[in-house]
C-alpha cells in the first residue's frame, strides 16, 4: 500500500502517526498530540530518510531531550574507515544519537552506504565536501549539477540530514569583506563555496538553486540543515554582522522549506563568550522560527587546544538551557589533529553531561530522576548502584577499583573522615 505521506512534516500536517514518530514518543516524555503538532509547525524535526531501513528515529527540537551528534570520517593524511566505523560504533555504545560523515578522501559512498546499513541513529553528511572529491575538480570548475548530484546521492544512499550552506549569499560574502574577522572563514563548506562564488562570479548555487534542493530532499525524506558558513571562529568574531545576515537568510530559507514540507535545523556557532550565548540562541529562535538549533559548542575560549571538549561542553550547557535542541560534540583533538577513539569517548561524554544539564536547566520532564537515584546510592553508600547510574560506568568503577579503601563502604579521599558514613545513624 502506498505511502499517505512523502515526508514526516507532511504526515505530522495530515495527523497520521508514523513508526519513526512512534519510536520518538518511546524515549521522550511529550504527548503524541505535542509532538505532531510542533513537527507540523516545524519546531520539532525527525529526521529519517525512507532508505535508512535500520533507523531507530530520534526526535530533535523544543521540549525535548538535548541530542548528541558525534562527527568522524577520513581525511587525506588519515585515511580508515575502518578506525571511524569503530568511532561509529562507540558513539552508539555510549548512546549518541546521531553520527556525522565528514570524509573527504577515499570511497565516501562505500562508506556511507555501511554506515547507513549498520548504525542506527541519525547519520548527517555535507555533501558540499563530498562534492570535490568525488569529482576531483578544482573548486573553480565545479558545474551546477555537480553540486546537485552530490546532495542527490547522499538522499538515494540513505542519509537523514545534510548540511547545506545554502545562506552565504554575495550579500553575506559584502558583509564579510567589511566587517574583518581574526579568524575569516572556519567552516569548510563555508569556504568552498565562497571560493567558487568568488573564482566563478555566481550566486551560492544552492541559495539560487533552493528549490531544486529542496525536491531531493523532499523525495527522499531528507532534513536539510542550514549550515552556518559563516559562524565565528573566534570569541572576537561573535554575533558579528556577517553571522547575523547570514542567520537571517536562513529563516527566509527555512520556511521556503516547510512549505514543501522538507524538515529543518538550523546550525549555529561556533565561538561565543559566555554573556552572548543566551543572546545567540533566543536571536536565532526568533530569526528561524523556532526551527530546532543545531550548535558545534559553542567553545567559550580560544586558549585550550587538548581541552577543547570541556570548553565546548560548558558552552553547550549554557546553550541547551536557553534553546538548542542538538548539540556537535567537541573532542580534545579539536584544532590540532583527526580524533582517534580515545578523543571520541572524551567528547562524548562531555557532550552528554552539557545535554543533561541544559535538559534539567530547561525543565524536561524526569531529566533529572537519575540525578535523584544516584544521590539516593551516595547517602546509602550503594556503590554498585552509583555506577549503574553513572554516565561512564566503566570509568567510574575503575577509578574506585585503581584505589580500594580498607573500609568497603567508604572511598580513600576520606576513610574513616566519610561525613556521609558519620552521620548516617544520627541522621
């Protein structure tokens, strides 16, 4: 029997309940009524293209719990799939909720295609990188359909998002050029398509050409997520003019998009100081109408490369408690190298300890009952049931296994000084 529906946007308009809004209700605290109602409106999207068969859906916007996007792929110098499969795979272990390929050497289909038969999350691509390599063209000679085919192969192969810098028109690229940066331009698709636009004397291809996108994606289910080229990467390039003409594009974008009912996120920076962050997020939930945000950070200092996931992580706390629903992982190898697993575990974690504070921060129903249960175990001195609760069990474990008190039921920061243990009783 034929589909009703081309995409979950459209279904959420005709009310009919999908499977992959089905599996989003499973895991999440809103009611089926909230939840079709906002992916109707467009503030809440679930990204899951028709070909992606082994997608566990997952929903990303308001009022629901944060989301974790965790980014690999090979680049020229480091070239497994095999290593970033193995990334692939401990992001589902430690429960991510979404994977990005960001490859740009090698077979990328071939890898793209395993990815979407064996991970079940959320896969995201950009397929502005992917663009060169497949074709091996210079930038300047890249054609209109060169670009479109890529986006068409990464719908076909069954990828749920992609990221399209489809908002740095030439009226941005002006703005960029009058308003200095320490930094210029850090996103590579950003600088991509500002060379070809610059080499070629055109329009950003898919700015002119947003219709045509939009027809892949609506064909094949795919969520487009603007991309922010011109995000700062630097705390001194913050909410500067060319981010801020850039931002506006995209909500003129955005509902271009919902009209045909293809789904959106909106990317966001980047690097903020903390007193703009709140500024940036509710500045973008009003310039996009409330479609979900997407934010890499936002890192609140330049001066800790091999610490970068902390400074990304208490960005992304502060940002998912004023209104981003998606927040990019950061490594410690951010600015200096390509991630090894290591790295990947690390960013995680720290990613997933900015979500759950900005959920309790926010108000999501129960974010906070396992917070509640791993005090419980702590005024009970119940080991085994804080490292069930603990984000890291494994590494909380060995930390109390590496070294082990004489008294059991204490820990050897203070022994028989425990205050927990001394007023137990008289509590």
């Amino acid at each position: 029997m034929k589909k009703q529906y081309t995409t979950q946007m459209d279904a959420a308009k005709k009310n009919i309940l999908t499977p992959e809004m089905k599996h989003v209700l499973k895991n999440e605290s809103i009611s089926k009524q909230d939840l079709m109602e906002k992916m109707a409106q467009g503030s809440i999207a679930v990204p899951a293209n028709k070909n992606h068969l082994c997608l566990k859906a997952a929903g990303v916007g308001k009022g629901l719990k944060t989301k974790i996007n965790v980014n690999l792929g090979v680049s020229k110098d480091v070239c497994s799939f095999d290593a970033e499969m193995n990334k692939a795979e401990l992001a589902i272990k430690y429960r991510a909720d979404a994977v990005m390929d960001l490859s740009v050497s090698g077979d990328t289909e071939g890898f793209r295609k395993r990815l979407v038969r064996e991970v079940p999350v959320m896969i995201g691509t950009v397929p502005i990188y992917d663009t060169l390599t497949r074709t091996g063209k210079p930038v300047e000679k890249i054609s209109l359909d060169d670009w479109f085919k890529t986006a068409e192969i990464h719908a076909e192969n069954g990828i749920d998002f992609i990221t399209i810098h489809a908002g740095l028109t030439k009226k941005c690229a002006i703005s960029l050029k009058t308003n200095k940066r320490l930094c210029g331009i850090v996103s590579r698709g950003g600088a991509i398509l500002f060379e070809w636009m610059e080499k070629t004397n055109k329009e950003n291809p898919f700015y002119e050409h947003f219709d045509r996108l939009l027809d892949i994606c609506e064909k094949h289910d795919v969520c487009i997520s603007l991309g922010d080229g011109l995000r700062p990467g630097a705390i001194k390039d913050s909410t500067d003019a060319p981010q801020i003409e850039e931002l506006i594009t995209l909500g003129e974008l955005t509902k271009r998009a919902w009209e045909k009912n293809v789904q959106v996120m909106i990317e966001g920076p980047g690097h903020v100081p903390l007193h703009e962050i709140e500024m940036n997020m509710k500045l973008q939930k009003k310039l996009c109408h409330n479609a979900p945000f997407y934010v890499l950070g936002p890192l609140v200092s330049d001066i800790a490369p091999g610490y970068d996931h902390i400074t990304s992580a208490i960005g992304g706390a502060l940002a998912a408690m004023h209104g981003a629903d998606f927040l990019c992982y950061v490594t410690p190898a951010e600015h200096l190298r390509l991630p090894d697993s290591n790295d990947v575990k690390e960013g995680i974690m720290a990613s997933k300890i900015a979500a759950h504070a900005g959920d309790i921060a926010k108000g999501i129903k129960d974010a906070d009952n396992i917070d509640h249960k791993m005090s419980r175990a702590r005024g009970e001195l119940d080991w085994e049931n804080q490292f069930a609760c603990a984000i890291d069990p494994e590494k909380a474990r060995a930390y109390r296994k590496s070294s082990e008190p004489a008294e059991k039921s204490v820990c050897t920061m203070c022994g028989d000084f425990c205050a927990v243990k001394r007023t137990q009783d008289l509590l």
